[in-house]
C-alpha cells in the first residue's frame, strides 16, 4: 500500500537563502488556494519562487528538491559543528 499523497507548499526567498514550508496534508484544495494566492501576492519578483509539491512525506520533498533546502543544511551543519567544538 502506498502512502497518501501530502501537499508541500515551498516558499524559497533567495536573499536569505531560506525557505518556507506550509503542509496541507491530502487537502489539495487548500495546497492549490494558497499556492494561487501566493503567486499572485510575489507575482513576477525574481528574488522568491513558489512551488507547490505533492509527496508522501517532507523527507521526500527535501530528497527530490533539495536545492531549495541545501543552504539551510548547510548552516545548520556549521552551527553542529560549532557547537561541538565549544563544547567541553
């Protein structure tokens, strides 16, 4: 049995290299509302992209569109690594 579809709407703002992620779980309706409605609220300004993506979970959707994540994994990352070392 394979598991439902969820829907993902992805924020991603390239100035702060960030991204934003709203679940609407199997409602396709509200996903493709809000999707249309943000579209039209960033309409043609480069700096943000909209995406809207259906998936069985959001580990998938960081696998299948990891771009828009790589950055935020990167800081992530970093901070570990800082955090060990200051450590004791």
């Amino acid at each position: 049995m394979t598991k439902a579809t969820r829907y993902f709407l992805l924020t991603f703002r390239a100035a702060g290299r960030s991204v934003a992620v709203e679940d609407f779980g199997a409602d396709e309706t509200a996903a493709t509302d809000a999707y249309s409605r943000l579209e039209r609220e960033v309409g043609d300004h480069g700096e943000v992209e909209v995406v809207l993506v259906g998936a069985d979970s959001i580990e998938t959707v960081r696998k299948t569109h990891s771009h828009y994540f790589s950055a935020n994994e990167d800081v992530l990352a970093s901070v570990e690594k800082n955090l060990l070392v200051a450590t004791p």
